[in-house]
C-alpha cells in the first residue's frame, strides 16, 4: 500500500489547495478600477443601485439592502424583525456564530434547534419542540448552499407568528422548487466573503419582498437617520435636514466593492455550473465508498454548492476524524471543518449553553470536513482531491 505523506510518502500534489478560494478577472479588475475614479467611491451610489437590481433579478425579491457584509446584513435583519430583550429566536446548530451572534446583538437569546443528520440542514421537528410564548422567530442557514425545507418553516411560523430569516451566505444561485433562494424568506441575507460563490471581497446584503422591512433597513444601514419627512418627529421642508429617529449603525458598502459585486453576479451562471460540475465528479467517485457518508439533497433544492463535505464512517474506518484530516492535509489537500456547534464555543458556553443540546449536530461535528470547492478548481485538482481521499480512507479502512 502506498505510504501516507503524513508517514514520510511522497504527496499526491506538491502544492497545497484549500476548501474554498475567490475567481478575481480582469474585466472585475477594470470595473473596480473605473468606479475609484468616478465622483462617488462610497455608498449608496450608482454601483450599489446597480448590484441591488442585479441582485432583486437573481433572487426574484422585490428590494435588496446591500451592506458592508454578512454578519451587518444578519444583525440589520434581526433588528428589523424586531427581537429584543426577553425574546427567543430558534438557530440552526450547525453554522457560522454569526447567524446566532446576530440574536445575541439585539439582546434576545439564541436557541439551538438540532440538524437533520441526513441533509445537515435545521430539522423542522426539532424546530417544532423548541417553540414556547417567548419565541419571535427562526434564523435557518442554507447549509453548503441546500436550500432548508421552507414548506416545513413556513407552516411553523404561519402557525406560532414567527418572523423567517433566511442565513443565505453559502446558498447564492439555490432554487428551491424553482424559486430562487432570496425571495422565500420574510428577509433572506446573502455574504459576499471571499469564499463565498461571488465576492466583492468583503459585502453582504438583505432581500425581501416587504416594503416596511425594506425601509427599516434602509434607514437602519445609515445611522437611523432618515430623510423622508413622513418618519420624521419634526419635519421640516429645509433642505439641509435629516433627522436621527433610532439608532442605527454604518453598514454601508463602498462603491468599488459594489462595482465587483455587479461584475462578479454577472458570471453566477457560470460559477454555479462549474461548482455542480465538481460536486457530480466528486459524487461519482465517493458515493461507493462505505468508508464515507455523502450530504443528502432534499429533491426540491437545485443546489449551487458552496460546500463540499465528507462525512467518515467510524464503523467502516480505525482512524478519528483528526487523523484523516491531518493525512489530507500531509497530502496537500487542505479540508476544514465546518462547523463548531455553535454553542460548543467557549463564549456561548460562559452564557449558560452545554453540551448535549443537539446530539445529530454533535455527532455530525465529530466526523466531518469541507473538502476543496470553487469555481476555478481544475479538472487535475479535483482528481488530485479525489486521489488523495481514496489514498487516506485506503489506508485508515478496516
Ligand atoms: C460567511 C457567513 C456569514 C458571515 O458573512 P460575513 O460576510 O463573513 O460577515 C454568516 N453566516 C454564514 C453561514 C456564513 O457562511
């Protein structure tokens, strides 16, 4: 049997490739470049308007708020929602801390709804059995770009008067029974992080079809200072005056990233193919090894992928999940785990939460990791990828 790196053997690549990477060209180049010199570099101007319609197009939502990035765009929505103080607000377990850190901004607290253990997504049963008086509403996540089951969501919080966010950062290009992920939510948030699907380096932003929501937002990525005369206390027709009605924040995006956004979103179609390309090749290859579990696909999600992860059977392997990703990692492909329950953090664990709270999430924690998925991930990368997960489950299998 060939020899792991880890051990002294020779690595499948000689170069080291991560989980995720941004597609920079130079036609994003030249917009950025020529939006710096225009009048206006910050926002909201002419590039901002630009990748707020662009992005109404690609999710079907009737506004989009775009911000300074993801987290901003969570903490806007959970404030236009309106969670406060004594207010529980339902969180996938399994995602980034920012979609429960934006629960913990407006004072409400967050409460760990477990996954499926099949599709990694928030579990509406579990959803069901968390709901009390207290709970004002669900932030569910777009786990790797699956869409969640927003039938299931939806009837839950039609019947409890729950408020929907949807936590979109990976899930850009997802339609759920044909319609796309952006207009299925009461507000839907997107991230434009660079390992994101499209990028403007650091972006984010809030679609939804309701208008109140809409302008509450608006207001709210600008201090709360608003000028239109009908949300004013004091209106005057002076034109000089604007008027702070609550307190808000500066979450505004600068022209130049607005102009990469709008470049970036022109090639979705184009990025969301090649990522479905690889997710097939990478399907094909894993889904007869026993040695691992594939992500399950709900029928009414059309996935564009963020993620790709790999599940280990501990029946099937003699290693633990730590020594199949240093092996990975010695053979220059480079996983990452995604994610930490959330509150298995250290922060969440000082605010009273313990272990135990989710045991699908838990388990799921323990065996998983992210393998390399972007756009511009070669055909002989992706077989170097593959190469080497066969090379390390050979060697770890029982
Ligand atoms: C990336 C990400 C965020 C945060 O987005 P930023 O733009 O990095 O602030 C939030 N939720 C999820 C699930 C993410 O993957």
């Amino acid at each position: 049997m060939e020899k792991l790196a880890i051990f002294g053997g020779k690595p499948v690549r000689e170069t080291p490739i991560y989980y995720g990477r941004q597609c920079i060209e130079q036609d994003d180049i030249e917009m950025v470049t020529r939006t710096l010199q225009s009048d206006l570099i910050t926002g909201p101007g002419p590039k901002g308007e630009e990748a707020e319609r662009k992005l109404c197009e690609i999710t079907g939502a009737r506004y989009a708020v775009l911000v300074a990035n993801g987290t901003a765009a969570l903490h806007l929505a959970a404030m236009a929602a309106g969670f406060g103080e004594g207010d529980e607000v339902i969180v996938s377990s399994i995602t980034f801390a920012a979609s429960s850190n934006c629960v913990l901004y407006c004072g409400a607290r967050p409460v760990f709804a477990d996954i499926n253990p099949e599709t990694y997504n928030i579990d509406p049963e579990s959803v069901k059995r968390l709901i009390t008086p207290k709970t004002r509403g669900i932030v569910a996540v777009d786990f790797t770009g699956q869409a969640v089951e927003h039938e299931a969501l939806w009837q839950i919080c039609r019947e409890n008067g729950l408020v929907l966010i949807e936590d979109a950062a990976h899930a850009i290009g997802t339609k759920y029974n044909g319609r796309p992920v952006g207009s299925l939510a009461d507000m839907t948030c997107f991230s434009f992080h660079p390992v994101k699907t499209v990028t403007c380096g650091e972006g984010g932003a809030v679609t939804t079809n309701d208008e109140k929501l809409y302008r509450r937002l608006l207001r709210l990525r600008t201090h709360g200072i608003t000028r239109d005369r009908s949300e004013m206390a004091h209106p005057t027709d002076a034109g000089w005056y604007n008027e702070q009605v609550e307190l808000g924040y500066n979450y505004r995006l600068t022209d130049f990233q607005a102009a990469l956004l709008v470049s970036q979103m022109s090639k979705l179609n184009r990025f969301s193919q090649r990522r479905k390309e690889i997710v097939k090749r990478y399907d094909r290859a894993f889904s007869e090894m026993p040695e691992l579990f594939l992500q399950k696909e709900i029928p009414e999600s059309d996935t564009t992928r963020h993620l790709y992860v790999i599940r280990l059977n501990p029946e099937r392997l003699t290693c633990d999940r730590k020594q199949f990703f240093d092996a990975l990692r010695a053979e220059n492909i480079c996983p990452q785990v995604h994610y930490l329950p959330v509150y298995w953090h250290s922060y969440y664990e000082k605010l009273g939460y313990e272990k135990g709270l989710c045991p699908n999430a838990e388990a799921y924690y323990e065996w998983s990791m992210s393998i390399p998925l972007y756009y511009s991930l070669t055909d002989a990368e992706v077989e170097d990828t593959i190469r080497a997960v066969r090379k390390v489950t050979e060697y770890y299998k029982k």
